[in-house]
C-alpha cells in the first residue's frame, strides 16, 4: 500500500509518529490484520510493529482481536477524532488545574524569592533583551502592563491598534482598575475604527499620524519598542527590543509628547 507524504505527515495532527501513521493507515485499508501482514503493507520493521500496535491500542485506535494469531481491527476515523479530542480537552484540563493550583504553592514563592534576588544582583545596564515573533512580543508587553503601577504609553500604527485591542484589551483594562492612566496614540484610519470603540473605555486615545513609531513604555523605566515595519513584515520575522532604562524610556516619552500635543482627543 502506497501512501503519500503528504497524507502521513497530516496525520500527525491525531498525534500519531510516523510508524504508528502507517500502521494504522494499512488496517484501515483491511479492516482486520495481523501484525506481520500490516508490517509487509506498511513498510514498519517487524521488530517494531508489536510495540507500534500497542501504543495504537492504548491511543484508542485500534482493536486488538482475541484468538491465535493475534489480530487487530481498526476504530473508524471519526470515533478516532472524537477520542482524540476528548483526550486533548481532558489533558488540557489536568495542566490547566496543575497550573491554577501552582499559583498558590510554595514551589511559586521560592521561585520569585529566587528571582527577585536574582534581579537585586543584575547591573540595571544588563536589563534588555530581544524578542522574536510577534507572539513573543505581545506576551511580553502583556507582562509589562501587568506590572504598570502608574502610566502606559503605546505609539502604534492602525494596525497595532487593531491586535492590541484582540490582544491586550484585558490586562489594559485591569491597569485601568488599579489606576493606572493610559494612552494610545495611533493613525486613527477607517479600519481602526471597532479597535478604537473597544480601547477608548480603557485608554486615551488621539489619531496622531506623525508619530511613526511602535513602542509601549511603562512608568517612565522600561520600553519595548518594535525594529520593523509591521507593514512589511510577516508576524512570525517581526523584532523588537525591551530595554529597562528610565532614561531611554523618558526620551522615548519625550518623542510620544510632542505628537500628543499637535493631535486631538477622539
């Protein structure tokens, strides 16, 4: 039996390696099998289509058929998908309870007691780093606004403002409770417009186009600013910077300032 690439390496989104893909694959062509017949089919080595068929037993899907010789008989497909995702949905709550009860644990506070010396012994010089992909980027500025005790200022562009607002509206939110002031300064375009209705409850925000900038600065000390044009960059290449400077960041502010003034409240 031939199978595609293509095909094998799809089935890897039911968690299957590749061995198990071609074993399961050829019984689904059969029906019925032994071991020795699905390892000639598929190609899988002999020595290890014992130990293949048993994780496929465990996994949910196959059978395996009482009797000499052993014989296997495959799970439908779609029974198949419902198990996996049933088995996604249980192993998903087990981690997220592991997690939730980690937040209350000792192990959590002798982490941050380890950490919070750690960063008593760092040269203030030394607190930078780079990030990489959009996604690391936006997790990180989230972790930055959890922490602002007492102002949050974002240069984005028309764009930014539209994922800010899927991505950040909860945490700015939650700023907001706590007292902290926030602003946004943005080209206000047609596109934003849904962005600007979610933000505006939770930021000041004012179209200001000359500021061609993308940063977020927390409490006049620390800075994320973007390296590139999210126009021009696919999100998974975009960079920036974060930099725990309370000079660089007032320069920075300094910039965002003199655009604040020449735009208008929306």
């Amino acid at each position: 039996m031939i199978v595609q690439k293509d095909f094998l390496k799809k089935l890897k989104d039911f968690g299957l390696n590749t061995y198990e893909s071609k074993l399961w694959t050829a019984l689904l062509s059969r029906g019925v099998s032994t071991a020795g017949e699905l390892s000639d089919i598929a190609g899988v080595p002999r020595s290890r289509s014992y130990d293949v068929l048993e994780s496929l037993e465990k996994k949910g899907f196959i059978i395996m058929k009482i009797g000499k010789p052993i014989k296997y008989i495959a799970v439908p497909p779609t029974e198949v998908l419902d198990r996996v995702k049933k088995n996604i949905v249980e192993d998903t709550d087990r981690q997220v309870k592991t997690i939730d009860s980690l937040k209350t644990s000792d192990i959590l506070s002798e982490l941050n007691v380890l950490h919070t010396q750690g960063v008593d012994l760092i040269d203030p010089t030394e607190l930078s780093g780079s990030l990489r992909g959009r996604t690391n980027l936006y997790n990180h500025i989230d972790y930055m606004i959890k922490g602002a005790q007492k102002s949050i200022v974002i240069a984005t562009t028309a764009d930014g403002l539209i994922r800010k607002a899927e991505s950040l509206k909860a945490s700015l939110k939650k700023a907001k409770e706590r007292g902290v002031k926030i602003r946004i300064a943005a080209p206000l375009t047609k596109e934003a417009q849904d962005a600007v209705k979610d933000l505006k409850s939770v930021a000041d925000i004012r179209n200001v186009e000359k500021l061609r900038a993308r940063f977020v600065v927390i409490d006049g000390k620390e800075v994320t600013f973007m390296l590139l044009d999210d126009k021009k960059v696919h999100s998974s290449y975009d960079a920036g910077v974060w930099v725990n400077s309370p000079f660089f960041s007032a320069a920075l502010e300094t910039m965002f300032e003199s655009g604040w003034k020449d735009s208008k409240n929306f």
